[in-house]
C-alpha cells in the first residue's frame, strides 16, 4: 500500500472508530436508564434521565470549545474519547500547525526587514490606496519619515512635490523620477515604484547627487575642452587652407605636399564636425525638455535637411519624401532639426550607391505625431540594436569614418526626443535595411491655420 493511501486511511480509521464509541455510549446510556427506571417502576423516565445527561456532557463539550475559540491561549481543551476526543485533537494540530507557520512568517519578516534596514536605499511599501504601510530606516533619513506617526498616512501628503504625486497616481513606473530630496534641497534622490502582490507597490529611492555631480563636471569638460580644441583647429586649418593653393599647382614649391595637406584638411574637417557634435550633446544634456508652446514648421525643417541629404548623397541615392504638410510640432527648432538631419544622414552613409531613402512625417495611431527614415542599406544585428545610442558606437567603424561621421549622431537623436518626450525604435534585418522610427505624443502636435 502506498504511503498516502496509509496516511489518509489512518484519520478515517480514528474517525470510525470514534463515532462507535459515541454510538455504543447512546446505547449503554439508555440501558442503563431503562435498568434504573425499571427498578424504579418507571423504565421510560429512567431513558429520558439518561438523554438528559448525555446531552449536558455534549453541552460541556460545547461550552468548553466556544470559551477555548474565543481565548486559545488562556484555556484548554478537556481530554475526552469519543467524537469530542477526534475533534479537540485535530483543533489541537491546526493550532500547532498554525503557530509553526505564524513563527516562519516572523521569522521571514524579521529577516526581511533586517535586510532592507541595512540598505543604502530607501524603501517604503505603500498599499493599494496609496497609504505608507512600512519603511526603513535608509527611508527615514531620505524623506524625513517617522516611526509609528507615519504609518497609515498617504505618501502624497508626506512627499508633497506635483511630479511626485502624478508618478504615484499613474499606471507607468518603466522611468525612473528624479526630483530634491524633502529634507535637504541639494540632495538628488532617483524613485522607482515597482508594483507587488495585489495593488501593493515598494517605493526605492536612491541618493544620485553624486552621480548628477559627476555627470555635471563631466559635461562640463567636454563643453571646455571642446571650446579650447576649437582655437588650435582654427589656426591648423588656417595654415592648410593658407598652403593649398601652393600645393595644387604642378610647379607649385609644394607640389610634393598635394596629397597629405587633402589628407589634413579633410581631418580637420572631421574634427570640427566632432567637436560641433560634443558642444550640441553637452548643451543637450543641460537643457531642460522643451517648451510645448512654441510651434515648430516640421515641414520647412523636414525639406530643409532633405535638401542637406541630397547633398551629402551628391545623387547617389534616391531620397524621397512623404509629408502631412500641415502637421506641426510643439518644441525646439534648433533639436529637431538634428533629430532628422542625422537620421538622414545615417541612412546615407550606410545605404550602399543606387539605395533608396524613404521619409515619412505623419499621424499614426490616431494620435501620435510619427517620423519614420527608411533606407535599404546594409542593415543592423538586432543584438545591437539597443547599442544604437550609445556615444562613439558604430555600426559599421570603416564605412562611418570613411563618410565623415562622429558616432554622436544617434545619442543626439536620444537626448533631443527626450526633450520632446518622444521614443525613437529601430526595425532592421541585416541586408535588407533599416527603419528608424520617432513618435512624439499628441499634446506637442499642433495644426498650421
């Protein structure tokens, strides 16, 4: 026999066996009424007697179990056979039971808390009605909590900052928010809501202002270097130019030098592109989103850098356009002219002579504002794709530098959508070309009149 099947008949057995003694003591209960009742002259009575106590032991038992429901740990249990016995043993065993997975759970939760409490971050759990259900001690420092007058009071009433409160109330934590911290102004903290169990949400903050410092003082070396890079570059290409016109004469004194002063001059062109890149990422970084106000002619700036394409294609490529010519955007017109100038840019350089570029500048899904750049050039690995922004990151090394590209282009396209709250997506298949897709929301779309 199986070891359930021992198992599971043993408590059916124990059960049996229990409702026969119950049952034989009905029986020997009445018999012996009726034996008193019958030397008494009244068997019946005698019977009824009988019942009568049967039934106050039943009531004893049941008072004994209501006073043991209501204080388990105050009263016990009468030891008894029979049903009452079968009864009281099994409440006796879902107590232990009970209490075994009571002190695993205190366990758990003190080890639980232990652990956060020792977190550089903080961490607040909130439940589902946006309510402070417990923090640690890393919380109390970052938000200036306290234990116990905090507990129970909504997180939006502790932390009061308006992008705060819209974070809390939305559906969408795939961001991070940034914001001062309530206890101290210069303190930088970055929150992330991370939703659990049903409708619960952990609340972790983190102290970032030294990140925020370094990111500032690295911004500012590039911006400072690049300015300083800027005169010795100037004064190089002024001798070049200066010597040139020497060299391209046959007879020229610098005939010889034709060759590496083409090779110089087109390096310093390429290091001017590249310090104007580092200079436009810099100021990228610093600038705050832009302003929803300010209408921008997408239109005009579209066929502007189409005309730039063309250019750099020199009518190697065919470069069409298709354009909702009164759909504007709500931004700066400064980054979105380079969020199109370099996609158009990069579909030049990587689509090979006789390739076709394809934009498209319209509404889509019924409310976003949706530029797509669409080329039939060598294409790109999906596992790099997510890569794509990163600075200085190339998909193709020879062919980028072959064609005067910097590889900022694609991380001044990130921070430039950023600003306009947009996404950008790639869709490619290595050989058959890419599609570099940029939604903006419906608010930043305006109409022209």
């Amino acid at each position: 026999m199986a070891q359930g099947e021992t198992s599971g008949s043993a408590p059916n057995r124990r059960m049996r066996s229990a409702w026969l003694t119950e049952f034989r003591r009905l029986l020997l209960s009445l018999a012996l009424g009726w034996l008193v009742g019958w030397t008494l002259e009244a068997p019946h009575l005698g019977m009824a007697t009988a019942l009568l106590l049967l039934m106050g032991f039943h009531l004893r038992q049941l008072y004994c179990l209501a006073l043991w429901s209501q204080q388990p740990q105050r009263s016990e249990l009468p030891d008894s056979a029979g049903i009452w016995g079968v009864i009281f043993e099994a409440l006796y065993e879902t107590q232990r039971r009970a209490r075994g997975r009571k002190r695993k759970l205190a366990s758990i939760l003190s080890e639980f808390q232990a652990s956060t409490a020792a977190l550089p971050d903080g961490a607040v759990v909130v439940s589902p009605r946006g309510e402070i259900a417990w923090f640690n001690s890393a919380a109390q420092t970052l938000f200036g909590l306290r234990s116990p007058q905090d507990i129970g009071n909504r997180v939006n009433n502790l932390i009061r900052d308006p992008g705060f409160s819209r974070y809390v109330d939305g559906q969408n934590y795939a961001e991070d928010l940034h914001l001062p911290s309530p206890m101290d102004p210069q303190t930088t903290l970055s929150l992330r809501l991370i939703p659990y169990g049903n409708g619960q949400r952990l609340l972790i903050a983190r102290d970032v202002s030294e990140s925020r410092r370094l990111d500032r003082m690295r911004r500012d070396f590039v911006a400072n270097a690049s300015h300083e890079l800027r005169t010795p570059l100037t004064v190089l290409a002024g001798y070049v130019d200066m010597m040139r016109p020497e060299a391209v004469k046959a007879d020229g004194p610098l005939a010889p030098w034709a060759a590496p002063l083409d090779e110089m001059r087109r390096q310093l062109t390429r290091m001017e592109t590249l310090l104007e890149d580092l200079l436009k990422l810099a100021r990228l970084e610093a600038e705050t989103p832009a302003p929803r106000g300010d209408a921008v002619d997408m239109p005009d700036v579209i066929e502007s850098s189409l005309a730039e394409a063309r250019q750099l294609s020199a009518g190697s490529h065919e470069i069409d356009a298709e354009l909702d010519s009164g759909l504007m955007l709500n931004g700066r017109q400064s980054e979105l002219q380079s969020i199109v100038g370099n996609l158009l840019s990069n579909a030049v350089r990587y689509t090979p002579e006789g390739g076709r570029i394809h934009l498209r500048w319209a509404v889509e899904s019924g409310d976003e504002a949706v530029l797509r750049v669409a080329d039939s050039g060598i294409g790109i690995d999906p596992e790099v794709i997510p890569r794509l922004t990163e600075r200085f990151y190339r998909v193709d090394v020879g062919r980028s530098r072959a064609s005067g590209g910097t590889g900022l282009g694609l991380a001044i396209v990130k921070h430039a959508l950023e600003h306009h709250e947009g996404t950008l997506d790639v869709e490619s298949t290595p050989g058959q070309g890419s599609v570099f897709i940029c939604r903006f929301p419906s608010y930043r779309i305006s109409r022209a009149e």
